[in-house]
C-alpha cells in the first residue's frame, strides 16, 4: 500500500508527492559535493563518451564498465573509427560485460551515426530515438547528460528514488509503467540545465544512498520528507523480487563459447567450441541463439567466427 505523505505534499497527475523544489535542491547539492569522478561525466568524453557509458551501464555495475571503457573510446574515439570495424570487433572488445548484443547495437548506432550525421552524435531527441539499438531511456540520457536537455531519465536507480520518497513504496514495478514516466516528466525541473543535473543526481543517489539493500537514510538529502520512511518502510508488497542467476545457464554457456571466439581471429572448429559445456543440448542451444543474434557467423566445414558484416 502506497503511503500517505505528510501534509506538505501535494498532488501531481494523481500521484502523492512532495513539492519539487525540496527535492531539486537538496538532491542537486548533495549530488554536487559526493557525485563520483567518472570519466564519462567529465567534459572530454564528449557525446560519443556518455552514449558509449550508457550502452556499457546497462545491466552491468561501473567498476567493471570502466576499464573496457577506457580501452573502448582509446581504440574508437569516434563514432566513425567504431563503424569503420567489423561488428565481430565490437564485440570481441566488448569483452566480459556480458549481454554482449549490446555490442552490436552500439556498432549498429555508430555506424548510423558515421552514415546520416556526419560522424556527430545527433543532439536532438527524435534522431537519437531513430538510432538503431537507442530505446527511450538511453535518447533521454545522451541528450540530458550530454547536451544537458530536459528529459525525464527513468532507470532503475531513479525509479527506486522515485517509488521511495515520492509515492512511499520500497520498490518500483519491474517494468516501467506510464504512471512512472508521467510523475517523472511532472517532476522535471522547469529550467533545462536544473533538469540536467536533477536527472544526473537523483540517480547518483540511488546508486549510492538509496540502493536496493542497506540503503543509508542517515546520509540521505531528502530523509526528512521521504514518503516511505516517514511511514514506517513499509515491506515491499508484492511478488518475490529474486536476483539473476547465472551459474548453469544459457547465459553462461553463451559466454564460454564467446570468450574462445574473441580469443582468436582465426575460424574455431565445432570440436573447440565442443569442450566449453559438457551438455551437448544446451550447448549447441546457446550456439545456436548466439547465430540467431547475430554474435557468431557460422561457416563452411562446422567453423565459427565472430561477423564479419
């Protein structure tokens, strides 16, 4: 049950919620003082830089994002230098991030942006939208973080903030539902550059404050007038929220057969890639979704390669 807030918070778009700017300012001050160094937040990442961020983010925490990375923008600097590449390289480069079709997205985008752009990562919404691999979330990034746009920037960690001191629930639905962008956008500060930085902030402190578990209210901005622990945290209602396994899965299987491709440029026979997973159906299942995704190029003769088109 969605908490009742205090008497200092009022209504938007029928959603309970507190007034704005005492979120805005607390939230952008703290974000101000404690906001890590990222290399993607500083000004020479440039837009290719933070679309690149939000391509390797997904899913996957900074500390193992920052490395790849760093090799990533020192190999491709540019959108161009990326689609210049065989989408096998992208991916090989991709390494172990896991959920490596994003590697051919982000391909897919640069080689769009190189074709229709001239090589720029486009500034305005609808055109980033357009690029192929670039969903809603994603547009709303690149163009609040890099060209500092209003837009409402709705991910997992702002959704958490969101649920908890606004509508008073400990977590938000699983998937982003319309009730979600329609406070969000409600919420956006009037001022461009303030909506930039509230986008920027109020996900920093899901990151790092008001995280998933042990989350650290004594060191939250926003404490005083949280909905949800002004009444009392209550439990989540709902279904089990049950953590990602990977031990045993497709998901593993895939990996294994993807690290001994990226380990050569040559072709690899069936029987190497035979050795990674003793189960010979699940095996030749992850083989064959890697072929469907278009990660693995099969060839003449059971050999296998990364793609090369």
């Amino acid at each position: 049950m969605t908490a009742q807030p205090p008497e200092a918070h009022g209504r938007i778009g029928g959603e309970m919620t507190a007034p704005t700017e005492t979120l805005h300012t607390p939230v952008i001050h703290w974000f101000e003082e404690h906001a890590r160094d990222l290399p993607w937040r500083r000004p020479e990442a440039g837009p290719w830089g933070v679309m690149v961020s939000e391509f390797m983010l997904q899913q996957t925490p900074v500390n193992r994002v920052l490395p790849v990375y760093e090799q990533w923008l020192k190999r491709w600097p540019r959108p161009a230098h990326l689609a210049k590449e065989s989408p096998g390289e992208a991916v090989r480069a991709w390494g172990r991030l896991g959920y490596p079709r994003r590697a051919l997205r982000l391909h897919g985008a640069a080689t769009a942006i190189a074709e229709r752009h001239g090589g720029d990562v486009p500034t305005d919404h609808a055109k980033l939208l357009a690029l192929p691999g670039i969903g809603e979330y994603t547009a709303a990034a690149v163009a609040s973080f890099a060209y500092g746009q209003r837009h409402a920037v709705l991910d997992t960690n702002v959704r958490r903030v969101l649920a908890r001191a606004v509508t008073g629930v400990q977590y938000p639905p699983t998937a982003t539902t319309a009730a979600e962008r329609k406070l969000a956008r409600a919420l956006l500060p009037e001022d461009e550059h303030t909506a930039s930085r509230w986008a920027a902030a109020s996900m920093e402190l899901g990151a790092l404050i008001c995280t998933a578990k042990n989350e650290s209210c004594v060191r939250c901005p926003i404490a005083a007038q949280c909905a949800w622990r002004l009444a009392g945290k209550p439990a989540y209602e709902g279904p089990p929220r049950r953590g990602q396994t990977y031990a045993g899965t497709d998901r593993q299987v895939r990996g294994r057969l993807l690290a001994v491709l990226r380990d050569t440029s040559d072709p690899v026979p069936q029987p190497v890639l035979d050795r990674v997973w003793d189960e010979p159906v699940q095996r030749a299942r992850a083989l064959d979704g890697l072929v469907a995704d278009g990660l693995v190029e099969p060839l003449p003769g059971g050999l296998y390669r990364l793609p090369l088109l």
